[in-house]
C-alpha cells in the first residue's frame, strides 16, 4: 500500500507543550531542560482477554518495517547510494493489514488503544494543539490541515489562522508507514516553554489511501535530517540549534502510564546513578548502537550485533537467522509462525531475556516479554522476540521492552545513545502477569461444602 499525500511545506513556529524543570527557575537563560509529558506505550498484540493476538501484531510488524524502509528510501534520495551501510538493501513495501475491528475503533473516542507515544504539541500563532505521535525512528513531521477532505476524525491544523506559517513549496510527500493508534485527550497544564522557529512540518491537505486511519493528529518525528522526505531538521536539533535548550539531547522514560520526554539533557528525578553511553554505530541517520547482545536465562545467544532503538515498537525485531539461533537456546521454545518469524514457549517457562550493549544487563520485565497464550486455553505463550529480515541485515530493533526498563538519552552532539537505570521512584508497580488459562475445575470427589469435612470422602 502507497500513500501520497499531497502536501505543503510550511515554516511555522512550533510550540512543544511542557513545563520547564524546577532547576531552570534561577536560569532563565541556560536551563537543564523541559518535561514534555507524554503518554505511554502498552502491550499492542493482545485481545481484551490477554490472548495474543496474531493480526494485530502482525500488522504492526509490517508496519514498523515500512518505517525503516521508508527512511532509507529518504537516504537514498537525500545522499545516494553511497549512503546505505554495506548490507542495507531496500525491500518491498509491506501491506498493513488491522483487523477490521481495530480501523473500526479509530473514529471513536478512544479508550483503550494507547499502544504508542504521544504528546501534545501546539504550532503555530495563535498556537493549536495537536495530538502527535513520537517517534525516533521517523525524520518528518507531519499534521493534517484545513481543507484535508480524507482526514476524517482529525483535528486539521488551520494554516490561514496562523501568522507565524510560511508556505515553502508544494509537493508530494511519501508517507508508507503507519503506526497504531491512541486516546484522544489528556491536555497538559503548562503550555510554551519553549518555541522553535522556522520549524519545517509537513501539511498534509490530501492523502490517498487512508493515511490517517493509523495517526493520531499528527507525527513528530525525532530521527536525524538525512532519513527524512523533507530534508529538514527535527524539532529538538532546531530546538537546540536556536538555543532554546542547553544540550543536544533528549530522555526518554516509556511507561505504561507516566511517559516522559525530557527535551535538553536528562531528567535528574528520572534515573538513578550513571549513564551508559554507546556511540552510534552508522551514519545514515537512524538511533543505532553496535555491540548489542541478547540473553536468555542468564546466557549469551546471539552478540555483537547493531542494535536500532526505537521508540514505537512494541518488539524487540531480529533477523531470522539471529533470532532462530536465540530460540535454540530457550527450553521448549518452538515456531508459532513461521512466515511472521514468532515462537512459542510454555507459558508456565517464560525464560528470562536480557538484552546488553557492553555494560549492564537490561533484563526484561516477562509483560513486555510475554504477548499471551497463543489461543484460548492453550498452555502456550509467544514472545515479543520476533524474526523478520527487514533489509538492514544482522541488526535487530530493540522497542518497548528495553525502552520501558531504561531511561534513553538521545545524544545527537557526541552521536551517542545512554542507558541508565529508572529511579526507583519512578518504576511503576509491576503489572500483573498474564493470567494462565484456567485450568477446568477438578470434579470434587468429596463433600466440598464445608471446610470442616472438605477432605471427608
Ligand atoms: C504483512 O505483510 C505481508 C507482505 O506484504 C502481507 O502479505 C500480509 O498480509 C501483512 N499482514 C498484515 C497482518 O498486515
Ligand atoms: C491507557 O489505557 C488504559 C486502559 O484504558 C487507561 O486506564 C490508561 O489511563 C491509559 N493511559 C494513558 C497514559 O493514556
Ligand atoms: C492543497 O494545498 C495546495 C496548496 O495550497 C492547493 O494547491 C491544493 O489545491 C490543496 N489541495 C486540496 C485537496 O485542498
Ligand atoms: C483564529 O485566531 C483568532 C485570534 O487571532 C482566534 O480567536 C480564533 O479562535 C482562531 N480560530 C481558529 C479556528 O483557530
Ligand atoms: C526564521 O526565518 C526568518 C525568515 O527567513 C528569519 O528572518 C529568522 O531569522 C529565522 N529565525 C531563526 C531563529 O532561524
Ligand atoms: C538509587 O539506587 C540505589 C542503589 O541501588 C538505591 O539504594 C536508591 O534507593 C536509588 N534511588 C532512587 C531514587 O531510585
Ligand atoms: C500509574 O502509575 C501510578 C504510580 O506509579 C499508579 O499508582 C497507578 O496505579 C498506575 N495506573 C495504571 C492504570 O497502571
Ligand atoms: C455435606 O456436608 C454437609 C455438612 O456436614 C451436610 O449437611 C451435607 O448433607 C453433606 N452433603 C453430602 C452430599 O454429603
């Protein structure tokens, strides 16, 4: 499926909701950063019951490759040929197939479906809020605009009210991922600590296909110029580029509950102790980290590969020969699936998977690991581990299941990704497990009716 929007450039001042860290008060002019609240990811590939479900995780697989392709396809067209890593290859475009029931639920108010990151940002003078999507791994933003006949349900920006927008040109932006879906709502109490100027978004004002059956408002991309269609810095480099925030980085905390964007440094109530930094492993423009491994219970399996970290993903993606020589080394581990590259374990032996760039063991929560029973009543469980060759040869794409047990700093001066451990203050409760299915109640060979006689034959 392509889907080109026609669209205008615009260069509009873009306001990131926020409010400034309590350590600016004394600083107006360098200060350690902005809190952008956010909204969490959660487990995308389970039905209300906690069976897994395969479409839907299926579908965002596809979805998030399309991602990746896409960026390199923007590569190709910013910097050439010479520009993809040895190995990289540009694959076909995937369909993204959601089962009905999930397109259905976008026009609704949504409840249920918070599955990615997002923030509110406001554009434009008077500023309007848009609900956008947060995403590493796209270069663009992006957000529909007045007169978007085939943006149903979506708020549009409205270009003519806004004094600080520019159109730049017109053209055709190429836009062939897609990302799930969210609850609509949820505005923050401060607004406008910081304002970037001249920021190029994308105004999306026709689509084909329906583009938007998958985006909230809108997107903001947070990956590197040379991956994006239109060429132009993200937000937070421009951010920083007009020295609105002190360094050129940004945190991120995922959770199913209180994500956190910090824009500008490191939220010092975030993380406890040091920061593992890893050098980016490639120039092309995407968050990647070499020297990755992956454990299980404890033992090595599969090591020294890239690493892609990536905000928007609910797996941890390998290729399939990487990720069949992981499952050899877990007990009972068997193919669930073998055209979408998913296996199966016992539920009732979840092993334990850690995942390592050098230094410290990041070790899984089993929820993140653990996407439920393969079917009702079945014993059981796929993993979020999945193999797919997605073009980029040995390096795997590491989501939600490290991201939610670290907090992640995107550094794009020294070209470097952090790893450091949550405050403890900030680890939500663990989530309850899965629910094994119940096993059918054993008939009661006695006078159960009493505790007194229970055991009375
Ligand atoms: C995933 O992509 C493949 C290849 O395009 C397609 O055949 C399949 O239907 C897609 N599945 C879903 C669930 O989107
Ligand atoms: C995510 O969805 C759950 C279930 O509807 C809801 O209770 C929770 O508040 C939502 N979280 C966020 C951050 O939107
Ligand atoms: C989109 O915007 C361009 C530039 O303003 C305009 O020429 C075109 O007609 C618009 N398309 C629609 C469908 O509104
Ligand atoms: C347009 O801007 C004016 C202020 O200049 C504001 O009062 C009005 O609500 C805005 N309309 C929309 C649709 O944003
Ligand atoms: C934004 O663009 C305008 C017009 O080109 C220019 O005068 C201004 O200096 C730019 N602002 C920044 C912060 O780059
Ligand atoms: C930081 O880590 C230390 C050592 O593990 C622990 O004792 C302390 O409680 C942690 N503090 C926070 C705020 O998480
Ligand atoms: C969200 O996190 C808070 C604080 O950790 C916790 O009290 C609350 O139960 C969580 N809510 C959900 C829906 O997980
Ligand atoms: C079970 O035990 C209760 C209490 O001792 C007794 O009243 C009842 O008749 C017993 N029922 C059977 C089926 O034995």
């Amino acid at each position: 499926m392509i889907l080109i929007p026609v669209f205008i450039t615009l260069a509009i001042s873009l306001v990131i909701a926020g409010k400034p860290s309590p350590h600016t008060t004394n600083k107006p002019s360098i200060f350690s950063g902005i809190r952008v609240p956010t909204r969490g990811t959660r487990r995308v590939a389970q039905t209300p019951s906690g069976i897994f479900d395969q479409q839907t995780a299926v579908a965002h697989l596809n979805l998030t490759i399309n991602k990746y392709r896409r960026g390199l396809v923007n590569l190709l067209n910013n910097k050439g040929p010479g520009a993809l890593d040895e190995g990289v290859t540009i694959g076909e475009i995937r369909e993204v197939n959601f089962p009905q029931a999930i397109t259905k639920r976008q026009s609704e108010a949504l409840t249920d479906e918070n599955d990615t990151w997002d923030g509110i940002i406001s554009i434009g003078t008077p500023s309007q809020t848009v609900l956008a999507e947060i995403d590493n791994a796209i270069g663009d933003s992006f957000v529909p605009v007045s007169g978007c006949e085939t943006c149903q349900g979506k708020t549009l920006f409205d270009l003519a009210n806004s004094s600080s927008s520019t159109l730049l040109r017109q053209g055709v932006l190429e836009i062939d991922f897609a990302e799930g879906s969210g609850a609509l709502g949820i505005p923050f109490q401060d607004t406008a600590s910081i304002t970037v100027q001249n920021q190029t978004i994308a105004g999306i004002n026709a689509t084909t296909g329906d583009v938007f059956q998958f985006f909230k408002d809108g997107v903001m991309g947070l990956g590197f110029p040379s991956i994006a269609g239109l060429g132009a810095n993200n937000p937070i480099f421009n951010a920083f580029a007009q020295g609105q925030i002190p360094s050129p980085q940004f945190s991120v905390k995922l959770s199913e509950n209180d994500s956190s964007l910090f824009i500008g440094g490191q939220d010092p109530l975030l993380f406890n102790g040091s920061t593992e930094f890893t050098p980016l492993a490639t120039n092309m423009g995407f968050w990647e980290v070499s020297d990755a491994s992956i454990k299980a219970n404890g033992a090595s399996t599969v090591f020294g590969f890239n690493a892609l970290i990536d905000t928007s993903t609910a797996f941890l993606i390998g290729p399939t020969k990487g990720v069949k020589k992981f499952y050899s080394q877990v007990p009972n581990a068997k193919v669930f699936d073998k055209t979408n590259g998913l296996f199966s374990v016992p539920c009732s032996n979840i092993p334990q998977v850690a995942l390592n760039f050098g230094g410290e063991d990041w070790v899984v929560n089993a929820n993140d690991l653990n996407l439920g029973p393969t079917a009702q009543g079945s014993n059981d469980c796929v993993l979020s581990v999945v193999g797919q060759d997605f073009g980029f040869g040995h390096t795997w794409i590491f989501g939600a299941p490290l991201m939610k047990v670290t907090y992640t700093t995107f550094d794009f001066g020294e070209l470097t990704i952090g790893f450091s451990r949550l405050s403890e203050n900030s680890v939500p409760p663990a989530p309850a497990p899965v629910p094994a299915p119940a096993p059918a109640p054993a008939p009661c060979p006695c006078n159960c009716t009493t505790g007194a006689n229970k055991y009375e034959v």
